[in-house]
C-alpha cells in the first residue's frame, strides 16, 4: 500500500513530523520532488533535525528511504546531511538514490543567486538552492542524469555544450566568471565518487515492493498553494507539490497511491514571496511566530522569519481538493492556547463580491480576507491525547475548520514530539 504525505498551503505545515510518525509502520520512504530548497523539522529520541532531502524516515532501522526520479538531487548537500545525523547516534540510514534522479550543479546554484540579485524588488525569494534552474534545465533537456555519470565519455562531450551554454548567461547577462568543461567534469566525477554506491533502479525496486505488500510513504516538500501549475504563480516552487505527482516522481502508478494524509496548520505562516491573504503584520503576528512551532517560526533552510497568518479555509479547501485528500493532519494547535479569541479566514473578498473559492494570482493579489472570529480555549493543550479530554472550545475549533474545508481531520497534532498526536475517527 502506498500513502501520500502532503501539504495544504505555502509548505511549513508540519509535514516532517507527521511523516517521521507514519514510518514507523512503513518499510519505504520515498522522496519523490523537489530539492534542498526546503526542510522539515523532526524531534524525536535522537534530538531535533532539520532535514532537506533525506526522507523523514531515516530516523528508523527498519526503513529503506528512496530519493526518487523527480527529486532536485544535491549530492553534496545529501552528504553533509547523512554525515550530521550520524554524528549526532542516528544509525546509518539505508538510503537508494533513482539512477534517473538529475543532479544539481553548483553553476545551478550560481545563476540562481544572480538572478534573484538581477531582479532586486521583484525576486521570487528564492532560498538559492539552485532549484528553478536546475528543473529548467531538466524540461530544456540539458540536465545530467544520474545514470550519465557512468559514462564518461558522453560527459566529456556533453560538459563542453554545457559550459558553453551557460557562459552566454553568465558573462552576458549576469557579468560574472565564466566556467570551464574541465571544472564541471571534476565536479561530476566527485558526485560519482559520492553516489555510486547508493544508486539503483528505484522504480524496479518499488514494483517489486509493492508486489510483496510492502508499505511505502510518499513524502511531498512544500505544500499545494506552491505547485507549478495550480500555485499562486509565479511565487511558486519549480516542481509538482501535489500527490498525483508521487506517482511520476517516484516511477509507480498512479494507482496504487490509496491513502492522501494532507497537512493543515492550525494557523498559517509562508517563507518567500507571493499573495497571502490571511496575513497578519505587527506585534499579533511577532507573537505567534515567537509561540510557533518548536523554537518559533523561522524556515528550516534558510533560517528566514515565516510570514504569519490566521488560519485561511478558502486556501486550505483547495489545497485538500487538489491533493485528493483522503485525511487532514492538523498541526501545532497547542500553539493557539494563549488567545481568547481566534479569527479564522472563511471567504475573499475579491471587487466587491465574497468568494470561498480559491482564485488564480491576478484576482487572489486583489483579495481581503472575511474574517469569523471564534472563541478562544485560551489554556494549554499539550500532553492531552485523547480527542474527548480537548477543552469544548478546541474541539469546536477543530469542527468549524473540519466543516469549512470539506475534509476529515483524522489527526491532531498537539505539540512538538514524535507522540504529541490525538486520533480521531
């Protein structure tokens, strides 16, 4: 069987924990998109971690995690990763890397950094990591492929168009030092020297999973409101965040995907750029970012302060839809325990008319927010692990936001631990 652990919104909902939860009972964990771009938070026995491409069952012995076919692969950043959770007494990880991921290159990088600095006010606030490039080159089919590693007489050939290309960029557009075939060559062959032995056929691999009833974990980055396509273009991320996407991104068919856990905060928040309607500024949003999370809301990757908002039912409901949620997981509502009244965003106001469904970037640039304000349970919640034992107020919380969005809140995440977690039915 295979499930999908998704986001809602703009990414930071808590996936990292709710996948670090789930694979305890399953035997694969797979990356299926996305790069180093953006990480998850996971505290459990061994400390806190902030992971960027491993796959957030690493944590477990009985688990082998996969870095599928669509994932943005940074070898060196995959390195210093498994190096750092080993250090601090996580076992070695079994870990198997698609021989049809592509790589990220440091020229990536590079262009990326100088494009944001090309652009100045009007960047995408890119975390730098070389992702918009990278997948351009994947779709102009100018990519290295892990499998091309293997043959180095193609690279030779292939560096010199390579290099050749991106000197017309560097030099013309941006001003900067060009680079050399020698140059990517040598950095290629320290990524085979550092991948060989972990690359397979990881498709194959899944197929024959799946034939003996293994259970594998689908492990999406970012969130719904951030896909390519049906994002708030063009603030959003370079690949698919949806779950019909862990089917491509992983080289498995589409159906055999059964369960689509979709993560919703109990508020919201954003790193980088792009409309969001339910922000909020000032002191009211510095406090719940102090509160939020675990250590207060900043990005995983880059350390950035999140923009923070009230929980928004019109993104969240077409964040659920879009991902063909079977399950909510709601996270961090022991956060909200120090307000009497909470707003929630039940509707945009777009020219004068009041929608609840989420619009295209143009119209959502325009959108207010229509605001309901409920009571407060105004005391702490963590510890509590049975639905019925929430205070009445938290519990009408859950089921305003439950009816709202259409979709059933199976999970209630009340705190920052691998345990920290209230099942519904």
């Amino acid at each position: 069987m295979v499930k999908a652990v998704v986001g809602a919104n703009w990414g930071d909902e808590g996936k990292g924990k709710i996948t670090d939860m789930l694979a305890k009972k399953a035997d694969i964990i797979v990356r299926y998109q996305g790069g180093a771009n953006a990480g998850h938070t996971i505290i459990n026995d061994y400390g806190k971690f902030a992971l960027h491409t491993l796959p957030s069952g690493v944590f477990y012995e009985h688990t082998t995690s996969i870095i599928g076919n669509g994932v943005a692969l940074d070898i060196p950043v995959l390195f210093g990763e498994i190096q750092s959770i080993v250090e601090q007494g996580v076992p070695m990880p079994k870990i198997l890397v698609s021989d049809r991921a592509q790589m990220v290159m440091s020229y990536h990088k590079a262009l990326d950094a100088y494009e944001e600095e090309r652009l100045g006010g009007k960047s995408f606030g890119s975390t730098k990591s070389g992702i918009a490039p990278f997948y351009s080159d994947k779709y102009a089919k100018t990519g290295f492929q892990v499998s091309e590693l293997f043959d180095e007489e193609l690279l030779k050939e292939k560096v010199v168009r390579v290099a050749e290309q991106k000197n017309v960029l560097l030099e013309n557009l941006y001003h900067k030092p060009a680079i050399t075939p020698e140059d990517l060559l040598e950095e290629l062959k320290g990524y085979k020297k550092m991948i060989e032995p972990y690359v397979c056929n990881t498709s194959l691999y899944l197929h024959e999973a799946l034939k003996e009833g293994k259970e594998v974990l689908l492990e999406g980055q970012l969130g719904s409101l951030k896909d390519t396509d049906h994002g708030i273009y063009p603030m959003v991320t370079s690949s698919s965040t949806l779950a019909a996407y862990g089917a491509i991104g992983a080289g498995i068919p589409p159906y055999e995907i059964k369960q689509i856990i979709t993560v919703c905060k109990a508020y919201s928040s954003a790193v980088g750029a792009g409309a969001f309607v339910s922000e909020i500024f000032g002191e009211e949003a510095d406090e719940l970012r102090r509160r939020g999370g675990d250590g207060g809301e900043y990005g995983a990757t880059t350390g950035r302060p999140r923009r923070m908002g009230w929980f928004d039912c019109v993104a969240s409901k077409y964040g659920c839809r879009l991902q063909g949620t079977t399950d909510v997981a709601f996270t961090v509502l022991d956060v909200l325990g120090y307000l009497k009244e909470i707003p929630v965003c039940v509707g945009y106001e777009i020219n004068g008319e009041v929608t609840t469904e989420f619009p295209t970037t143009h119209l959502l640039e325009k959108a207010k927010p229509v605001w309901k304000v409920l009571e407060g349970w105004n005391c702490d919640i963590s510890g509590i692990r049975e639905y019925e034992k929430l205070p009445r107020l938290c519990r009408e919380y859950i089921e305003f936001v439950e009816e709202q969005i259409g979709y059933s809140i199976t999970m209630v995440s009340n705190g920052p631990g691998r345990n920290d977690i209230i099942y519904r039915k």
